[in-house]
C-alpha cells in the first residue's frame, strides 16, 4: 500500500504514512509479537472502532498504516485512543505543511 512514507513511533504503535489521494484509508497489523492472534485480533479491532468512531483525528486525505507492537495488547480502550488522538495531530500538521 505505501512505497516509502514517513514513520512515527508512539510506543508501541507505529504509523507509516503518506498523504493520499481519497480520504483516509488505514491498514492495522498485528505484528507477531503479540503474542496470540486472539490479541492480536483485539487490539486490530480496538484500533479500527477508534479510527470509525473519531475520522477527525487524522488529515482529511492520508494512506495509513499502524503497526501494534509488543504491549499493545496490554494498553485500555482509553489509553489507545489517546495514543491515536496524539499520533493523528502530529501527522495531519505534517501533512499539511507539506502540501
């Protein structure tokens, strides 16, 4: 999906992204150091409803994929939400100095 694109790291999450062509489409992996791929599938899922449920958080038109690391698993609803809330300001400013 993404040819290059930036990195940020908010451990243990990291989003590779690059600006895209039509609103924001998003790519979640469970990466295998979580554990089962019963955590692995609850945190893609925990990370997707919080991408549905807050679409303002990232650039309006952006390519996205975050990678769940070790821990991730362990993190609350609430906790990763502030995580993406955070991870979504940094990238759409850059976004958008760079356009």
């Amino acid at each position: 999906m993404i040819t290059g694109g930036n990195r940020l790291r908010m451990v243990p999450l990291t989003f590779i992204y690059q600006p895209g062509s039509v609103g924001v489409r998003a790519v979640v992996i469970g990466r295998r150091q979580v554990q089962s791929a019963v955590r692995r599938n609850r945190i893609r899922r925990r990370i997707r409803e919080l991408l549905r449920l807050h679409p303002a958080w990232f650039a309006q038109r952006l390519d996205l994929v975050i990678r769940a690391g070790e821990g991730s698993e362990q993190l609350g609803f609430q906790r990763l939400g502030e995580i993406l809330e955070q991870a979504g300001k940094k990238i759409s400013r850059e976004i958008r100095r760079d356009e």
